[in-house]
C-alpha cells in the first residue's frame, strides 16, 4: 500500500492552460505540504495544511491554489502554466508537529511547453 | 535569520571505505534535525532525525548522525559506504519560529564508486 500517492505522474502542458495534481495520504498524519522541487534540486515549501487548516502559505503565485477537503487528501490546482511552473510537484505528510517526519509521494513532472 | 548548510555540493567515496556528508545550522533554540535521501527520480525518504537525547543517532540503511551543539552540525555518517548508497541527501531543520516549517539545506550528492 502506498503511504503517500500523488497523481499524475507526469504533466505536459501548453502555456497557458489549467492543470490539477491530486494528493492522497493513509497513515493518518493530521498535516500535508506541497513542494516544488526546480531543476537544480532546491526543495521550496508551497503549502501545508493541518487538519484542513491552511497553516503555511509561501509566497507563490495565486495562480496556484491547495484544497484540503479532507485530512486525507491535499490537492492542487494551477492556473494559467507559465514555463517557469515546470518542476516536480511532492505532496508530503506528516505527524505530529514539530517532531514528526515527513513522508513524501513520488513527485509530479509538470512540463510546460 | 535560521538557515541549514550543506557546504558540498558533491562527495566522492570508494566503496567500503566510511562516509561523511557534512550539515550545519543556524536556528533559534533546541533544534530539531532531520535527514533525508532521495534517489533519481523518486520522492524523498527519511534516514533518521535528532530531537533530543542521545548525540549519535542511529537510522535507516545503517546511516548515522552526530549532534554537535558546539559546532550547530549534524553530519551523516556510514561506516562503509556502497554503490547503493548513491543518492541526493537532504539535511533539514524545524524552524519553531514559523509554524514549526522545515528549513532545508540545498543538498548533496554522494556518489560511490566501486
């Protein structure tokens, strides 16, 4: 059973179109994040949600927006791609703030063309 | 300001032989350090954290880490290093300024070679 599982795995898209990356977590953690991970490896906090509360909210374009409907689930949608939105996407979760781990989905390629 | 380093961006080791990659941290208050490893195309997954307690924390794989107050490092450690072990590792700090957020250091490659 995947802990942590995030679909699609891969995202290619034009400019200027609408995309959403679904987030899924069953270790009942009470906290979930979005990363975005660039082409150099740098990792850069998006989101993170505490029991469906907004708790972390960067400063990312409001382009992108996170909806938590539940604990369990953690999405993302992203408005109007630019080119500078490809990198890949990792939903995480965790327990137990501040101690707690984090374990981490496999990631979403968006490429954007 | 909290901030995590990681002054090598890569490190070279023959197999076999013991392993070190180097982190260092700037936060307020008792830190809470983290390791992770992330291999190519995969998410990352956690080694091992210090939270309090004992300075030599023993995780995942048969990695390591030593918690240097003095020093405000938390290097990662192998006794013997393998091919396998050929990753991106990530160190990372709670921040407990800012909604308990993880500070995390730019990476570094290890590479193994046989």
């Amino acid at each position: 059973d995947t802990a942590v599982s995030q679909t699609p795995k891969y995202l290619v898209t034009q400019m200027g179109n609408d995309k959403s990356i679904k987030c899924e977590q069953n270790l009942g953690h009470d906290t979930m994040y979005w990363y975005k991970q660039d082409s150099k490896k740098f990792l850069k906090i998006m989101f993170s949600y505490n029991n469906k509360e907004l708790i972390i909210n960067e400063t990312v374009p409001n382009r992108f927006s996170p909806k938590s409907p539940d604990k369990a689930h953690l999405n993302l949608h992203i408005n109007s791609l630019e080119l500078g939105d490809s990198a890949v996407y990792f939903c995480a979760s965790s327990l137990g703030q501040p101690t707690g781990e984090l374990f981490f989905g496999e990631g979403s390629r968006l490429t954007v063309l | 300001a909290q901030s995590v380093a990681q002054p090598e961006d890569q490190v070279n080791v023959a197999e076999g032989n013991p392993l070190t990659v180097k982190c260092t941290y700037s936060v307020s208050g008792n830190p809470y350090l983290f390791w992770y490893v992330q291999y190519p195309n995969r998410g990352l997954q956690f080694l091992l954290k210090y939270i309090t307690g004992d300075n030599l924390v023993k995780g995942s794989y048969g990695f390591e880490a030593e918690f240097n107050k003095s020093q405000t490092s938390f290097h990662l450690k192998k006794p013997s290093a393998l091919v396998s072990d050929s990753a991106l590792y990530f160190c990372a700090v709670r921040d407990m300024t800012s909604n308990y957020q993880l500070i995390w250091g730019a990476g570094t490659k290890l590479i193994i070679k046989p």
